[in-house]
C-alpha cells in the first residue's frame, strides 16, 4: 500500500486544474504524446466547447522514482460553484490535494471555498503556483497571499506551469514524498466507498469506488449496503484512460466495478461496497444528501414521451448525484418532473445533456428556489413551486433561503458591488482587505435574488475581476407576494412567480411587456395580465390580425360595409372565448433575462 497515493486537483475557475492534469498525464507516460488533446480527461463534447469542467474524473497513473514503482490516482474536480458536490465526493477519495492557484489573479474566492472542503477531510495540501510563465504572473504578492491563507513556508509553494510543462516533475516528486500512503487493513472484510457511478448501454452500470478495507476479486458475491441487493462483480479494475481489467483490487485502490446492473436506483453514490459472505459491520459514512438551491420545471414537449424523459432522468442521476427531481404535472404543459438544481449553470447543463445524450427536447418552466410555509393553524410547509402556495388568508408567514455570499474583488469596484447587492436585498457583514487593492467583501442575500442574472452582472459591474462563492445559512421570514401571469384570463401557472412585495409591481409591469414582443399575434385580442391575488397590477394587449373584408365593397352605402365589419367582430369575440394560447418555449427563457 505503501507505493499508492490518491490525490485531487482543488483550484477556482479557470485556474488551470484540467491543463496541469494532462501534462502529468504526459510525463507519466499515462497517454501517449499521438493521443495527446488538451483538456484530456474531459470527456464530454460539452465540457470541452465550453472550456470548463463538468464531471470529476478519477484516472490511475504508473511514476517510477529511486528504482521504486508509485501508483499516483489523480481526481480532476470541477471549479464551478454549481458542481462544489462533484468536488466534496472526488476529496472523500483522497489522503492529499494539489491547491493550484493562478499566478497572475491569486486567491479567489471558490480557491478559499475548496481549500475549506479539503482541510476538513484532513487532506495534505500540496500549494502550486500555476501559469508561471505568462509575463503578468507576479508570483511574489500571490506567495504572500497563499502563505497567509495556509500558513505554509515560501519554500512549500511549488512554481509551475501546467501550458509549457515547467516545474510539473517537481511537483510528481513531491506527491509521492507529501502525501501519506493509504492505510487499511488488506485482510479485513470489504468496504468500498462509491464515490460515482456511470451508465453505459452495453455493460449496465459502471460504478467507481475507493477501498478502505479488504480487497475485491473478480468474480465475488458483493452486495450494496444501503439497498441490501448482492451481485456478482463481472468485472474490477482500475481506470487508465481506458477501464483497465484486473483479477484483484485491494486496500487504497480505487477502480471500478460492473456487474451487470441495470436498474439505476440501486445505486447510490456515498453507498459502501461488502462482501456478502463476510460482510462488514459498518456502512462507510457516506456523503451529505445534497440540497438543491434552485427548482425548475422540466417537461416533455410531446406528452408521450414521458416515460422515456423519466428513464433519461434516472440515467443522468447516475451520472451527476447533485440531481434531484420528483414527478408533477402542470396545468400547460402536462405531467414534467420538479427538478432540483445547485444553480442555473447546473440547470442549463443538464438540460443540454438531456437533449445530447438522449435526444430529449424539454420544456423548463421559470426557476425558483425553495420556501418555507408556516399556515395559519401552526402547519408548515416547503413550498418548491408557486403553484403549491396556499390562499393569502391560510398563510401566516413565508421564510425565504439566504445565503453568506463571499465576494473577492479589486478595491476600485467596491462600491459597484456593494450597490448591487444592497439592490438585491443585501446586507453587508464583513469587509477585509487582503492586500492594498484586494477586499473581501461578505454580505448575506436571499437566494432568490442571486438565483437569477446576479453572477452576470457582478461580472459586468467588475469587468470580469470578481470571484463570488457562498453557502446557504438558513431560512429567513421576508415580506412575499404570488405573482400571476394571465393570458386570455386564464392563470399561466409555470410563469407564476413568489417575489417580494416592493417588486412585484415592476416584475409584472415588465413580464407583460416581454410577453407582448413574444407571443405570436392570434386571429383575436390577447389580453396580458399581471395580478396579485385577485389585483391586476400590469396589463399590455396583444393586438389581432385583422382579414381587410371590407376589400370587396367599392363604393356604395356605408351600411353594407358596416354589416361586414359587425359579422366579424361576433366571429372574433366567438373565436375569444374558444381560442387558446400556445406560449414559445423563448417566452418561458425570455422572463429570466429581465433586466
């Protein structure tokens, strides 16, 4: 066990985690220089158009060093805030973590986030200046920066450059002599920790793990704890590029298994892996249940294709453990499901896997985040669509999520941001220089406000200088309205929306009018309204396509003319009361961007 080490890759965005990952690929010899790509263990077409990555990837590497053979598993986790769960699973799998810092940005405010998640693991933290040889990098103040936030030695930070290679075996050298060895006991009974699971069409699932304790042979009778269903383990080995066989995995390995599961809630990611004839007597403490942030809609477009949407779901929950979804229907689009999600990047992303990797074409109704309920007779609710609020008179009091928001930007921008989050319902709580031109700014904000297009504009507002990371601190009472959005008279329930109440009026105004520019004009008037309760506050109309009938009629009496005109407006107040609106999908999109 003493040749094996299991380490992450912790950094914010952009910072060069999936650049540094392949050239240790490389100088390991791991891919060959012919296959060599950039962004190698991304997978994904979506992971490498945007850049970014999605999934955590775990990947076995061979490191000879003084005559000595090192097994190095690398995990390449994702930088985004809306994939930190991918992130806190891939650290349960490692005794050690590469912290990689930009040389030209220093800290930002999702590095802080990980190194917190990595030291709470007690994980060995190995700090690496990366992109060194851009002629921006100021690797002196960003030292400085990084000796503070660790309290490590100057001469512990490593200088690297994942582009050109520099320093990157240095940095192999010192995974092998920093981080600690696995422990476990190889002779006792099994206990495998599943950290991800993936679905393959041909082989069933395809679950990865780590083991604690015991070994894994091929061929054993294994079961899953939690759900108590043993199986025959086909297949063990490890992951290279490609999933590698073996005859037998033991203590500190991580590797996979395939045994021909094909029903995906049977397993679970966090779940522990025992053999059935000498089981273990404890599960392995499992990862936290992950709480979503925001909820959407998703329904099919075709109502037939329900079922199948409902496969593509279990399927994709596999694959990303941070999904969470529960069946509903909905008066406009029919039965859907009600999707939970760690934040809209998250909600876009799958619903671009749903359409790439199983042909889906969905439906997202307007996101929201969760509320809490207390009615009038003492029960309390969750609330995680508007749809479920109950009538004004029941409800007693509504509490919204907030969150401690994080915010790291240049000292010029501050007063930009902070009027930006006082226009959010903001408070400020903390402000911290952290150099003569970097502050820290903490402030605690209802969800609901940053759910949005907050990321956006702090971007725009910073010209791109601010990191922001938070994490959920509670509930909090807030003075909540429903507001309705009516077409024809008719309730639109997926663009109903809980909003406070000083904007309601605004949003509805502006919802209206967006709803105008986008729905096709009809053979009768639509009428757009925005109410509260039973209090119209917004309308715009959507004016008729009119046939000219008057266009036959040369001349002549007034009156003829007039009979033609009065026949059709009965026919269109006829064609009223039976017509019905179809919304675009852009229209449901269109509310989000309102600015």
């Amino acid at each position: 066990m003493d040749h094996i080490r299991n380490f992450c890759i912790i950094a914010h965005i952009d910072h060069g985690k999936s650049t540094l990952a392949d050239r240790l690929l490389q100088m390991t010899g791991t891919i060959a220089d012919r296959d060599m790509q950039n962004q190698a263990l991304d997978d994904m077409d979506l992971e490498r158009e945007r850049g970014i990555t999605i999934k955590s990837k775990a990947i076995q590497m061979d490191y000879p060093l003084n005559g000595k053979k090192y097994l190095l598993n690398l995990i390449d986790t994702p930088g985004h805030v809306d994939f930190s769960y991918e992130v806190s699973r891939s650290i349960a799998a490692c005794e050690g973590a590469l912290l990689i810092v930009d040389a030209t940005q220093g800290i930002q405010a999702q590095t802080i986030s990980n190194l917190y998640l990595a030291l709470e693991h007690d994980l060995e933290i190995i700090p690496i200046l990366n992109k060194m040889d851009l002629p921006s990098a100021n690797p002196e103040e960003v030292k400085d920066q990084i000796v503070d936030l660790l309290g490590c030695k100057r001469e512990e930070i490593m200088a690297a450059s994942g582009k050109t290679g520099l320093g990157v075996d240095k940095v192999l050298e010192e995974i092998v002599h920093r981080i600690p060895a696995p422990k476990g006991d190889p002779a006792a009974p099994l206990q495998a920790l599943i950290f991800d699971s993936v679905f393959n069409s041909f082989r069933g699932i395809i679950a990865y793990f780590r083991i604690l304790n015991g070994s894994l042979k091929k061929g054993d009778r294994v079961k899953f704890f939690n759900t108590g269903v043993s199986y025959n383990a086909d297949e063990v080995g490890v992951l290279k590029m490609d999933l590698k066989p073996q005859n037998k995995l033991s203590a500190g390995d991580v590797g996979y298994i395939i045994s021909g599961i094909k029903t995906a809630s049977e397993v679970k990611v966090g779940d522990t892996i025992t053999q059935v004839d000498r089981p273990c007597e404890t599960a392995i403490q499992g990862f936290e249940d992950v709480k979503p942030m925001v909820w959407a809609g998703i329904f099919p477009v075709d109502t037939d294709e329900y079922e199948e949407l409902r496969d593509a779901m279990e399927k994709l929950k596999l694959n990303d453990a941070s999904l969470t979804w529960t069946p509903e229907s909905s008066a406009a689009l029919g039965f859907g499901f009600r999707c939970g999600f760690l934040g809209l990047l998250h909600m876009e992303i799958i619903q671009e896997r749903l359409e790439r990797e199983f042909n889906m074409t969905v439906i997202t109704t307007v996101p929201n985040v969760g509320y809490i309920v207390t009615k009038t007779n003492g029960d309390v609710i969750n609330v995680n669509n508007p749809t479920e609020l109950p009538e004004v008179m029941h409800i007693d009091k509504i509490e919204e999520p907030y969150i401690k928001a994080q915010i790291i930007t240049k000292s010029e921008y501050t007063g930009a941001i902070m009027t930006l989050c006082i226009e959010k319902r903001g408070n400020l709580i903390g402000q911290n220089y952290l150099t003569t031109d970097r502050v820290e700014l903490s402030f605690e904000l209802p969800l609901g406000e940053v759910v949005f297009d907050f990321f956006d504009k702090l971007k725009s507002i910073s010209r791109g200088y601010a990191s922001f990371d938070y994490h959920p601190i509670g509930f909090q009472e807030s003075d909540l309205i429903k507001l309705d959005i009516l077409l024809n008279a008719e309730k639109v329930d997926a663009l109903s929306a809980l909003i406070h109440r000083d904007h309601a009026h605004e949003l509805g105004k502006k919802m209206c009018s967006k709803l105008k520019e986008l729905l096709p004009r009809q053979q009768f008037d639509i009428p757009i309204q925005a109410a509260i309760g039973a209090k119209i506050v917004a309308r715009e109309t959507v004016k008729a396509l009119r046939k000219d009938v008057t266009a036959k009629c040369y001349g002549g009496d007034i009156s003829r003319k007039r009979k033609l005109l009065e026949k059709q407006k009965e026919g269109k107040k006829r064609m009223r009361s039976v017509g019905s609106v179809e919304i675009p999908q852009e229209a449901f999109l269109a509310v989000l961007k309102l600015d």
